[in-house]
C-alpha cells in the first residue's frame, strides 16, 4: 500500500480550459484538438513582447497560476526553508579561476547577494581587478535579462557580450571600450549570441536569426558601423539545419558549423581577410559528422567517418578534404570520443565508455598516449576554457554526485595535476555519508541502461524510501553524473536520487543515441519504466513512491511514461515538457519543426513516422485513468517548447482522466525555456519542485 500524496495538496476546483475543437488531419485520417486555440495566433509577437498575449489565453494562464500556488500553499513554509538550505550551500562571492590571454588573465564572478555573473580580468602576473561588464548592474529594474556570451578582442581593448531581455533568446550584443569603460554606439539584434572577433579587433562575426527564430545567415558587423551594412557572409537557406560560428585556439580561423541532427559540415573563414569565401572542409551527407581544429599547417578532425563511435584524423590545411584524412586516435567500437581538444603539441580526447568518462592525451610529437581517469563508479569530466594554444596545461573539471567540483591544471608533459578549485563544500557536508552506485537495468529488449543513484549511507533496501527519477534521451546528449548541492535537499530528507541514462543520449556510445531516434524513439519511454522497475526490485524504492522529472525532450519522456505506467509514479515534475509532440513536428512554421524532423521522423511526408510519433506523444495518448500528480513548467517566451505544449497537455488531463491528480501548470509569464535567470530566483524554482516531490511521498511534508 502507498501513501497518497495528493491529499498533502490544497484541494479546490482548477480551472476548465474552454473546448474549441479544431480537426486536424493527415494521411486519410482525422482527429480533433479541442485545446489547439491557447496557441496564440500572435505567438511571434508574444516571443519579442509578453503583453501581446491575446487576453483569454492570458487569463487562462494566470487562473493555472494561481491555482497551483493555491494548491502547493500547504508546502509555503518548506519552500522557504528549502532555498534556505540551498543557498546556505552557494559561496555567493564565487570566481571562476583566471585563464590567462597574452598580458591579461580573464575570468567571471559573484558579488555577496549577486544574482548575476561580473565578467573580470586582471593582469597576468597580478594587479588590480578590471570590471569589464557587471551583469547585476545592467540587469537593475529589467523585467528579465540574462548575460549570455562574452567575447573579448584579439588586441584586449574591447569586450562584446550579449543579453536577452525578455527569455525569448532573441539575443542582443553589445560592444566595450575596456580603458574608457564605455559602451561603443554598436548594437546587433535577432544574433544568437555566438561572436568572433577578425585578427585586426575591428569587426566581428555573428549569426543572425530570421523571424521564425532558426538561425539562417552569418554576419560581419564593423565596429562603428549600422547592422543594416553588415556583410553577409555566409548563409544556409535550408532551414533544417542550424548555424554557429566559433574561433579556433590559434585565433586565425573560424569555424562556421553547419549542423543539424543528422549531420554536420565545416567551412573555414580567415580572419585576416573575413568577407573571402569560405572554404568548405568536407560537404554534407546524411548521417556523417566531424568537428575541425586548426594546428598550424594542419587540422586535426574529430569524425564519425567509417567509425560509428568516432576517431581522430589529421589533414594537410592547403587540401582539408576527406580524401587526405589519416587515422592518429583510431576508431574502437563501444569507446565513444565525445570532444576533443588541441594544443601545440598535445591532442585532448574525451572518452566515454559504459556511461562513464576518461580524457585521453595524445602526444603529437611522439605518438604517445596516457589516459587521466578516476576511480568512482560513476561522474563527470569537462573541458574547461584555456586561451593559449603554445602550452602544455590542459584545463579541466571533474565531480560524481558525493563529490563537489573540482578543477585542474593538468601539465600533460609531466603528467601532473594541479588543483586550481574546488567548489565549495557545503556546510556539514561529508562525502562518506552517501553512498554513490552505478547499476545496470535490463530493458525488455536486453539492452543494459545505465542508472546512478546517490543516497544516504545506511538506506535501507527495503521499498520504502521516496526516489526522485530524472533522464533525458535526445539529440545525443548524455545526462552527466556530475555533483549538485541542491539534490541533497532530497536525499536528506530520505531520497534516493537516480538518472536513468536511457537510450537517445551518448551515454554508452553513438549506438546508444542512435536506438533512441526517429523509430527507435520508444526505447527511451521502455528504459526508463524498465529502470523503474528495477530500482523497485531491488528495494531501492516501491510502486508509487517515484517522483519523476524530466525537461524539454525530458519532459516529453516523462509525459509519455505517464500514460504509459502511470501507477509506478507518486509524482511528475514535466519542465518545459516537449508534450504535444504530433502537432508540433507536424506544423512547418515553428522554430524548431524542420531540423527536429531529423530526430524525430517527418510525419508530414512519412507515414510510419506519423504513427510512431502519434503511439508516444503525450498529448494524443492521454486516456481515461488514474494519473499521479503533476507539475508541468510552462515559460511564455519559451521558443524551443512553446508555452501551450503543457498548457493544453493539462487541459486535456484534468478532462480525460478518472482520478489521481492534482494537475498542475505554473507558466513563467516573463520568462523561457531555461526559466529564470538569477541564481537566486533559480533556488526558489528549484524548492518549488522539490516540495512537490515531497509532498507527493509523504506523510506530511517534513522538515
């Protein structure tokens, strides 16, 4: 028997979306969408200004609103007390550790009650702090406004940047003079944010997006010049494939990458003369991808090329073509090179292997190898930014889920580390009181998925502890183990933490994406029910004592096991969750729909994509039953999941389903998909969700 969760929520009748039924129909068949008006005819214009919202679809968003913070007023005092504890563990006056460019060292900080990150340099060899721009500052009585990249310029006297002002990422930059302290008369809009400074420091290269929000062209903008004479030099008129520019370490190239979720090709622009046509490195074809670095008369070309799980090639840079690529890290099957890096004379691979992560360090100058690795069962390694391509100290990060992050010098010709940074070990915090496991589930098929659990040491087997189950399993991302000091919030208080690394992310390898895409997708929904049940079975927790939680394709994985084993789960926390999935990829004006396509299948040209797609997506699959509890997350000026996916998702819950519940939708009415931009506005996200899951296993919602 299991607690029923639900009674811990405030009770009282939730709002009744308006039927307005629209018929939709493809291949020969039809089917009604009663809830399809809260999408917006105006919807574009909602991205750029919020207060655009039509006001019947506004007032239905703000009855939700107040109706879930109705419902979870019973968890008020435990919210609070979990930000508290949460921010306890934050050092709110954090550095990053200086990275040194030429005579300048670079990095970011926190001020004491800071929301936002003050970008910084000092002299190499020390001296006094530069501020070179203060995102607290500029973020002052904005509604919204997140500080998103930054770049500085090859001759250190100029500082570009740019923000969202509204979540819409629609992004703006801006550019510094660092000795006057002033803001130059420059300003791009509708960029993504990527920015390449020319080798000159007068122009840099950006990517513009078009009013559908996919990024079609790359620009140079002039310093001192109007973003109507910006060059256009490059553009992709195939809006199923994205476009992003970045430098390389050498800093005489760029790199333009054109990539989409089947492929990717490279084209290199010198930045000594940035409007010359762009050399392409290797054209596109379905299924191949490769990322390029430049090493001085040569480039060294991360591919998947004949090797499934990726090698290493080295190509002359006066003919960079496939036909001139030789192996230098050979391909080996089930040991997946997830990124690599490149210095004079070392060459970095990061390595994956059964989920878990090693770096490889290769010498250029006499073929040698040695691997860095640690001994936990289960973590996380990083790149972390190092300017200088003449070095031999590779900078990186590592953490597992007991063990805060730490970062490194590594001095790859001695083969030594150097701790530069740890991150700050939260008070009363020690590592032998959790316990951190790697274990495998066995899916239906006899695939082996890998779960990381932390817990409390001495939990006992026995069914009865509360498990909060997280995953993803899209577009090849792996879910990293890596350490959070806000889950021990949860696993305090008696959790069990689990991340099922379910087929559709990297976790185990290119195979390992590629049976969680386009017709394999439901293996991912199977896994993560298979691992469920496996944690039950082995007492780790018991039916219905699960709070799952998933975001973006996430949230599209823990909507479709909702209706897919919904007695297995207390709770459901659905973050900006890609629920109305059918519509979605069916309609060819939205942002996302035509690259997502190659993830997903075309189900506007594919009848069997259109039926795989239709058998999973939430949305279309909700049915007359008994469903857990549910949070769904919304953001109004969320590009990537529009705000009405959840919204009508919950509409059509509370009108199919026969018992359960509550079902609830909270809609950030100012913010997007990644929500709030301030760390501290981000903490009291974080608690909501938090005393959810608790209220969703308890007795009563303890302390």
């Amino acid at each position: 028997m299991t607690d029923d969760g639900s009674k811990h929520f405030e009770r009282r009748e939730p709002p009744r979306a308006e039927v307005r039924r629209l018929t939709h129909s493809a291949h020969g068949l039809t089917w009604d969408d009663d809830y399809a008006w809260i999408r917006a005819e105006n919807w574009r214009e909602v991205l750029r200004d919020p207060g655009r919202l039509p006001d019947d679809i506004r007032g239905l968003l703000e009855a939700e609103n107040d109706y879930a913070d109705a419902a979870l007023a019973p968890t008020a005092e435990l919210q609070k007390e979990l930000v508290r504890e949460m921010r306890a563990r934050l050092k709110e006056d954090d550095s990053e550790p200086p990275q040194v460019d030429g005579p300048w060292a670079y990095y970011s900080r926190y001020r004491h009650g800071g929301q936002h990150r003050i970008y910084c340099r000092r002299p190499r060899d020390g001296g006094e702090e530069m501020v070179l721009i203060d995102g607290d500052a500029r973020a002052e009585g904005a509604a919204f406004f997140h500080l998103a990249a930054v770049a500085h310029s090859p001759d250190h006297a100029r500082f570009a940047w740019s923000a969202d002002h509204v979540g819409s990422e629609f992004l703006t930059i801006r550019v510094r003079d660092i000795e006057r302290g002033e803001d130059l008369v420059d300003c791009v809009l509708n960029a993504t944010g990527d920015i390449v400074w020319t080798r000159d420091s007068r122009a840099f290269l950006y990517v513009e997006q078009d009013e559908n929000h996919r990024s079609f062209r790359m620009m140079l903008h002039r310093l001192g010049a109007l973003q109507t004479d910006d060059v256009e030099v490059f553009a992709e008129r195939d809006p199923a494939w994205f476009i992003g520019v970045s430098p390389t370490r050498l800093g005489r190239t760029a790199l333009i990458v054109v990539h989409g979720h089947d492929g990717s090709e490279t084209h290199l622009v010198d930045l000594n003369a940035p409007t010359a046509k762009p050399t392409l490195v290797a054209a596109r074809r379905t299924g191949f991808f490769y990322d390029v670095m430049d090493h001085c008369d040569r480039f060294y070309v991360r591919t998947n090329a004949g090797a499934r799980d990726f090698k290493i090639v080295v190509t002359p840079r006066e003919a960079p073509g496939e036909e001139n690529w030789c192996d230098v890290v050979p391909h080996r099957d089930g040991r997946f090179i997830a990124d690599a890096t490149l210095f004079q004379n070392y060459l970095v691979a990061l390595m994956r292997e059964e989920s878990r992560p090693r770096l490889h360090v290769h010498d250029l100058n006499t073929g040698a190898a040695h691997d860095i690795a640690f001994d936990e069962e289960t973590y996380t390694l990083d790149f972390e930014t190092v300017y200088e391509f003449d070095t031999a100290l590779l900078r990186f990060s590592y953490s597992s889920m007991d063990r805060p992050e730490e970062t490194y010098d590594y001095d790859c010709a001695a083969r030594s580390r150097t701790l530069v940074k740890r991150q700050m070990t939260p008070p009363g915090f020690d590592p032998a009181a959790y316990v951190v496991r790697l274990l495998f589930a066995p899916a239906a098929d006899g695939a082996r998925v890998p779960v990381s659990l932390l817990m409390k040491r001495g939990c006992k087997l026995d069914g009865a502890a509360p498990l909060l189950m997280t995953g993803y399993g899209a577009y090849g991302y792996p879910f990293e183990a890596g350490f959070s000091p806000n889950r021990l919030s949860l696993v305090d208080r008696g959790f069990v933490y689990a991340i099922a690394h379910v087929r559709g992310g990297t976790d185990k390898g290119w195979g390992w994406y590629e049976d969680g895409k386009l017709a394999n997708k439901p293996n991912t929904f199977g896994d993560f029910i298979a691992v469920a049940r496996h944690l039950i079975a082995e007492g780790y927790t018991g039916k219905g004592r699960i709070v799952a939680q998933g975001g973006s394709a996430g949230g599209l994985l823990v909507g479709a096991v909702a209706n897919m084993a919904p007695d297995l789960f207390a709770g459901i926390i659905a973050d900006v969750p890609f629920v109305d999935a059918l519509s979605t990829v069916l309609d060819e004006t939205l942002p996302l729909t035509p690259p997502e396509w190659l993830e997903w299948g075309d189900p506007i040209r594919d009848r069997a994509a259109f039926d795989t797609i239709r058998s999973y997506s939430p949305y279309d699959n909700v049915r007359a039953q008994r469903y857990p509890a549910i949070l769904a997350l919304a953001g109004l000026t969320d590009p990537r999941v529009t705000y009405w996916e959840p919204a009508k998702w919950v509409a059509r819950l509370r009108s199919m389903m026969t018992g359960g519940g509550p079902i609830l939708l909270v809609t950030a009415m100012g913010a997007g998909h990644a929500g709030q931009p301030g760390r501290f506005d981000r903490l009291e996200e974080v608690a909501r969700n938090f005393a959810f899951a608790i209220a969703c296993v308890s007795g009563g919602c303890p302390r």
